[in-house]
C-alpha cells in the first residue's frame, strides 16, 4: 500500500503535464500549410504600332443633286396625263406630263388664219402701190394718195410680222402641252394629279435630279481658308489632287467611293464667317440621296509615322488621360499621354508612349499600377475597333466583322 501511495504523486504529476502539453501538441500537428499563391490575372494587350498618319479634318456635310431642274408648265392648261412613276429613273427627252392641248391648238389654228389674211392684205397693198406708183409718174395721182398707199403697205408689212410672231407663239404653246425630261435623272413626288390646272405661277409638277455625280457641301472658317490659300496659292484644281475625301455615312459606316475638291466660293458669307465648299463623289448605285447629313473627311495624301492606340484602352483623371503599360517582366505601370486625332477606332498618341509598347485594352478592371498580370496578345481592327487572337478569331466579348 505504501509503495502504491508513493507513485500516486508521480502519475498526478505526469497527467498535469500532459494535459497542459497537450493543446501545444495538438496545435502544432494542425498547423496548416501556407496558402498557394494566387495565379496573376489575365489581361488582354495590344502591342502598339507605327503607321503613317494623314494630316485630316472632318467637317459636317451635306449631299445636293448635282443637277435638279423642276418641271414647272410654261401655259395655264389642265393635266391629261402623268406618264412618270414617282421616284423612278427617267431619261433625257422622255415624255412625263401631258398637258390640255384644245386651247393650244384652237389658238394654233387663229393665228394661221391670221397669218394668211395678213398674207393677202399684205399682197394687195403691194398691187396697190405699184399700181399708184404707175399711175403718179404720169401725173395722175397726187403725192399724198400716192404717200397713204406706201403707209398702207408698210402697216400690212407689220401686220404680216405679228401674225408670223403669232403663229410660232402659238405652236409653241401647243408644244408645251408636252414636258419632257431635261436630263437623266431620277424623278421625285407628284406635287399635281391628273384634272389638276396648273400654270408657270403654280410651281412646279414634280422636280428631276441628277444624283450621279452627287455634291457634298460643306463650310470651311474663313480664318482656315485664309491660312489654306496662303499655303498653296494653286487653283482649286490643282489643291483637289493632293487631298484624299471619304464620307461616314449616317449609319456610322464609310461609303466605298472616294470624292474631289470642285468649287471654293469667292466670297465669305457674312452671317456665318465660313465660306462655302464643295466636293463631288461617283454615286452609281444612288446609295446618296440629296439631304443626307454626312461626316467628310479631308486627309491629306502624305503623313507622317505615328503611334496609334486603340481608344478603348484610354483612361481619363483630372490629371489628364493614360493608359496601362505591360513591361517585359508583366508588370504594370501607369502611362500619361497626349492624343491627336481620332482615325476608326485609335487615337494618335502624340507623346507619352511608342512603338513596340503594350497596352491593356480588356481586363482594367482586374488590374492596378505595380502588380504583374498574365498578357494575352490581342490584335484590334484600325476601323471598327473588333479585338481578334493571334490566331485570327474574334475575341471573347467580340463579334466577329
């Protein structure tokens, strides 16, 4: 029993210990590993490249017909016939109106009456003074009654000239019961149906336009057009071959013909301080109607190489604009930057970045200045701005053009 009682303390001792050891032991057993270190975030680049860059300014513009001639009746008549659909093609000498023609030709018939009595009256006063003339140098007949048959001749004379007058009035107003076409054109809306009077106060009955060429008139501020002159003293003829004209069309794409300088006006107008310019672009498929508000772009025909970056890929602070910058060791910095003009998509980078250099144009969000990403290499079309992999498929995100 004693030696039982003398171990007792020891075993008391032994299970204090182990159970204050005990969490130590546990807790280190249960330590966990450090947590992997997260994978870099993916980003997509686009490497920035050189290209030649045209000197350009678009102006807001409009399209006129280049011809336009409105078919107004030169007499008062009733309308017989439309022969003309509205807004078709018709062509130069085409019949497109008749007109009422009984009045035209009830006249046509008076003045040629007329014309043949001034005829006869004109050959008896011709019979007449000569008779007289026979009869006076014998002694006959009096100067004064010889005078009368000389006035009577020259009045029937007159008469026969306003009666010839007459005639050709007259068919020529029976012609116009008939308004033919003045050129190729198109033909607009009907102002006047059939059963309609109409007369040279009335307007016109429909307007015919020539669309093919079509005009694209601008205004150029007059301070622009001084500096323009007095850098190149050529005529307009001349400056027209060293500039290149696209249109954006109101659906935002480019039309597919390009365009010349034809006119510059002489003169400023005054309300505005602009003068008024002109272009002329091929519209054969009459893709242009006249009155379509359009965006035209003058570029000159030699640049200079500059650094384009895609607009996307720009970020704006009170500080100015910039971008995001992946070096070669993947990591990101902050790139201040001053643009140029915008061509499709890109912006001319004027300073702060250059050829070669990468910039991140999706995935902004996920990223932030100093810490290192995982680039995907990305291509951009200059014109529409659509993202494309190295393998030539549209981006994620992006429809394929």
């Amino acid at each position: 029993m004693q030696s039982f009682s003398s171990r007792s303390p020891l075993r008391q001792i032994w299970w204090v210990l182990l159970a204050v050891c005990t969490p130590f032991i546990v807790a280190g057993c249960s330590e966990s590993a450090p947590p992997p270190r997260a994978e870099p975030p993916s980003v997509s680049v686009v490497t920035l490249k050189s290209t030649e860059v045209r000197p350009s300014r678009d102006f807001v513009a409009r399209t006129a017909a280049s011809a336009k001639a409105g078919l107004t009746p030169r007499i008062e008549a009733e309308i017989r016939e439309i022969l003309f659909r509205e807004g078709s093609r018709v062509s130069q000498g085409q019949v497109l109106v008749r007109l009422e023609n009984t009045r035209a030709n009830a006249d046509l018939q008076q003045t040629r009456a007329e014309l043949t009595a001034a005829r006869a009256e004109l050959e008896s006063a011709r019979k007449n003074l000569e008779r007289g003339e026979d009869v006076a140098g014998k002694g006959f007949l009096s100067d004064a009654d010889l005078d009368k048959l000389k006035d009577r001749f020259n009045a029937a004379e007159s008469r026969l000239e306003t009666a010839g007058a007459a005639v050709q009035k007259a068919d020529l107003n029976l012609e116009y019961t008939e308004i033919s076409a003045p050129f190729d054109g198109w033909i607009g809306r009907l102002n006047y149906d059939v059963g309609a009077v109409v007369s040279p106060a009335s307007g016109p009955i429909a307007e015919v336009l020539v669309t093919d060429p079509i005009y694209v008139e601008f205004q150029l501020d007059e301070s622009d057009y001084v500096a323009f002159r007095r850098a190149d003293n050529a005529g307009i003829e001349d400056v027209a071959g060293t500039l290149s004209l696209r249109l954006t069309l109101p659906d935002g794409e480019f039309y597919n013909q390009n365009g010349v300088l034809s006119f510059a006006d002489v003169q400023t107008n005054e309300s505005t301080g602009t003068v008024n310019m002109r272009a002329v672009f091929p519209n054969p498929d009459a893709v242009l109607l006249p009155g379509l508000y359009v965006t035209l772009r003058v570029e000159g025909r030699a640049g200079a190489a500059q650094v384009l970056v895609p607009q996307v890929a720009i970020q704006e602070t009170i500080e100015g604009k910039f971008v995001l910058v992946v070096g070669n060791d993947q990591t990101v910095s902050q790139r201040f930057i001053k643009t140029g003009p915008r061509l499709g998509a890109m912006l001319v980078a004027e300073s702060g970045l250059e050829a070669g250099e990468r910039v991140i144009v999706e995935g902004l969000q996920k990223v932030r200045t100093g810490i290192t990403v995982s680039p995907v290499q990305k291509q951009m079309n200059v014109e529409t701005g659509v993202l494309v992999d190295s393998t030539g498929s549209a981006g994620e995100g992006e429809a394929e053009q």
